[in-house]
C-alpha cells in the first residue's frame, strides 16, 4: 500500500501538468476565464493564508490586485 505522501505527491502532480497543458486545448473564450479564475484563486488563496493562519488584516493585497485590474 502506498503511504499517503506518495498518493499526495501524485496527485499534485498530475494536476499541475494538467494545469499547464490545458490553456493548449482551450478557446481563447474559455482561456480568458481559465485564466480570471486562475487570478482570482490566487487572491483568494493569499488572503486566506495572511488572514487565516497568520492573523493579519491587510489591504494592501487588496490595492495590488485594483491597481492590476
């Protein structure tokens, strides 16, 4: 039986080749909200690790992502 790091390490990798070839596939429609939703997980996702395990209210993520847009 493979140890739960194996299946983890897999796993995660066959999702990010998946991730890179994906945009080879796509419409430049679908590119175009493949690649917000992209942006948005990332604002997400670093709002979440500064607020959540750090416990830190900042803004400034928050600008760079409205000077950006």
């Amino acid at each position: 039986m493979k140890s739960p790091a194996a299946v983890a390490w897999g796993a995660g990798s066959v999702a990010a080749v998946v991730t890179l070839l994906l945009p080879l596939w796509l419409s430049p429609a679908n590119l175009t909200v493949y690649t917000l939703a992209g942006l948005y997980a990332v604002t997400a996702i670093g709002l979440s690790l500064l607020m959540g395990y750090a416990g830190q209210a900042s803004l400034g993520q928050a600008v760079f992502f409205a000077i950006g847009a």
